[in-house]
C-alpha cells in the first residue's frame, strides 16, 4: 500500500524529474485529493517546487469527479471490446 512517504518518494526521484525533463519548467502537476497527494508532507513540497519555479500546480476542486481523460478512454475500450465478443 502506497503511503505519503512513498508517494513522496516517487514526486522527488521519479515525477517531477520526469516531468521537467519532458516538457520543462511550464510543466502543470495535476492530482486528484487522494490523501497521500494531501498529506503536509507532499503539499509542503509540491508547494516549494512551484515557489521556486520549477512546477504550477492545478487546483483540483474538493468532491470532484475523475477528471482524468485516460479514465474515460480506457472505459470507452472496455465496453468497445465487450460489444465485439461472441455469445
């Protein structure tokens, strides 16, 4: 089970190095309000990245929906794929 210390882990060696490498200092960090994306700990440092320029942060609104556009296209295959098998 991933905890804050985890996800922390993977924004500092993983996400935000990633992230700048492919689309540079204009890279916007977009998450949903699970509570390890919450924690003091990795808003605290989401936070000083975008302090010091390195990243912008989306707002996302409490109680939201999934906004995520790869959830709607891989649900959209799904039933695609479920149409075209035989009874």
């Amino acid at each position: 089970t991933l905890n804050q210390h985890g996800y922390h882990s993977i924004l500092q060696r993983h996400a935000i190095p990633s992230g700048l490498h492919l689309v540079g200092p204009s890279v916007i960090f977009q998450q949903d309000n699970d509570p390890k994306h919450t924690s003091r700990l990795c808003k605290g440092y989401l936070t000083k990245k975008e302090s010091d320029g390195v990243l912008r942060q989306m707002t996302w609104p409490p109680q939201s929906p999934d906004l995520n556009p790869f959830e709607m296209v891989w649900d959209e295959m799904d039933r695609r794929v479920k149409a075209k098998r035989p009874t």
